[in-house]
C-alpha cells in the first residue's frame, strides 16, 4: 500500500462527497494555483488497500503546473461507501462505470491516473468509454496479473479475513509487514500517521479488499485492445517493483505506443516516495498531449 506522509489535505484543497450518477464519492479536490494558467482537470485512482490520501503529496506540484487534481475513494474504499459483504458491488465492470460517473460529475474531459489495482480499474473504465477521457496514466500497474509472490500475499489475506476481524488482521500484519506497508512509525513521520493508516484499513470494506484481490490475481492481458483506442497513454513506474517487473512494464509501454517514466530511486509508489519528480513527469506528458495520440 502506499504510505502518504499525512492524512491532511494540502492548503487550498477540500475534502468533501462528489455527488454522481452512480453516488456519493469521498474525494480531496486541489484547484489550480492562483494565478497560474489552467490546463485541466485530472482524476486520480488509489490501489490495492489504498485512498484518496496517497495522492496529497501531488496536489501542490500539480495545482502550480496548472492542474486541477481530484482523487477519489473508490466504492467501499476508506471513506466511499459500499456494502460490507457482496463482492458483486465491486466487480470490475461496476468500478468501471463509477469512473465514468466521477469524470461525468466533473463535467469536462480529464486526464485519468489509475495507481496499481485502479490502474486496473482506470483502464476498464477507458475500455468502455474513452470519449471522457484526455489521456491515460498507468502508475505501477501492468498488463494482466500480478506477480506470484504478490498473489501469494493476496491469498493469505483472502484466507485472513474468512477468519479474523478487519481489526484482527491489521494487528497480524503489523506484525509481519515493514513498516512501510502498515502504519508502524518512522523518524519523522507527522502525528497521528499511525492512527489514519489504521482508520483507512479500517473504513475499507472487505468485500472489496477480497474482490480487488481476485481481480489482480486473475486479470487477464488486454493490452492490445487499450492499444487500438485513440488515447494519449503515459507509463510510469519506479526503478523496482515486485508487484508487476519494470520489464514488464517496459514492454507494455512499447505495445501501447505510450511515453514512458521510471522515477529513480522509488518502487511501487513513486507519489509518496518522490512525488516531486512524479509531479513533473506527470505535468510534462499532459502538457504534452493535444487531446489526440
């Protein structure tokens, strides 16, 4: 999961429900910088366990690019509603449209950004319905499945939560993850880090944790499909990822047609583990784009 450094919206941003077609969505909505030249809008989609907080460290960067930036709780993740227990809710086909109604709700086209499982998630909605869509970023997220090591892990959390509390399994991860992936405190780390990173576990419901979970373990590769659209696409990734190879990375680029970025000295979250350099890269390729591949 990414790990944001604070759960509290930069200055100038505002958390509130984005009222849609298809129900209230938590986001955080950073408009552009004053005095700066607007350019557009982007919507951003959080992973596997993650929120709409992984992106705080972007908003700032991208408002004095000329970037609105809205990123959202999806269905049943952290502060989004959705049921506690019908996976149904959360198949992929149903996050794709809820994507389709956020970017409706925001009433022009937006530049898409889909982080590892809502890199899943963006392009399915791009799948089916690209006209909303400036162009398509996939962060740390691949072709088809996830790693074997990282389907393992997901297995073991399936079979977690067939026994134990939402509360129950965030205490045994603790105590097997570094502290990176839980909410386990560093040096520096501001107050109450540890107490949002277990909020967040706790406000996500597992329905949805098991039907994310299935969807990266069985994904299949539809690369050549999103290929055929006539869509702006940019991959980025960090220089390291055990979730989905950098190779592999590398290659689904090239079969896109896509401008690729690897940001140095980061793995699976460059937007918390450098998000200045992640910030820039991001505004270059959209500043880029006209619209039209």
């Amino acid at each position: 999961m990414s790990r944001p450094d604070t759960f509290v919206p930069p200055p100038g941003a505002r958390a509130y429900a984005l009222d849609t077609a298809r129900g209230e969505f938590a986001v955080v909505d950073a408009p552009v910088a004053e005095g700066v030249e607007a350019k557009g809008v982007v919507l951003l989609l959080p992973g596997f366990t993650g929120s709409k907080e992984d992106f705080n460290p972007l908003h700032v960067p991208l408002a004095e690019r000329g970037y609105r930036t809205v990123a959202v709780d999806g269905r049943g993740q952290f502060e989004s509603e959705g049921p506690e227990g019908d996976e149904s809710a959360y198949a992929q086909g149903e996050l794709a449209a809820d994507v389709l109604a956020q970017a409706a709700a925001l009433g022009e086209p937006v530049h898409l950004l889909g982080h590892s499982f809502g890199g899943q998630v963006a392009r399915a909605a791009v799948l089916l319905d690209h006209t909303p869509f400036r162009s398509l970023t996939l962060m740390a997220s691949g072709p088809a499945r996830i790693s074997e090591s990282q389907r393992e892990r997901v297995r073991l959390l399936r079979d977690a939560l067939a026994v134990l509390t939402m509360a129950q399994v965030w205490d045994a991860m603790r105590e097997m993850e570094a502290p990176e992936q839980t909410g386990t405190p560093e040096p520096g780390d501001a107050p109450g880090i540890q107490e949002d990173m277990r909020r967040r576990w706790m406000g996500t419901k597992p329905a949805q944790l098991l039907a994310a979970g299935r969807q990266l373990c069985a994904e299949p590769d539809r690369v050549a499909e999103l290929a055929a659209l006539a869509l702006p696409f940019h991959v980025v990734s960090g220089a390291y990822d055990d979730t989905w190879p950098v190779p592999l990375l590398d290659d689904m680029a090239i079969r896109l047609g896509a401008h690729r970025t690897i940001i140095d000295g980061t793995e699976h979250s460059p937007n918390t583990e450098r998000p200045l350099e992640t910030a820039r890269a991001l505004a270059d390729f959209w500043d880029g784009t006209g619209g039209d591949r």
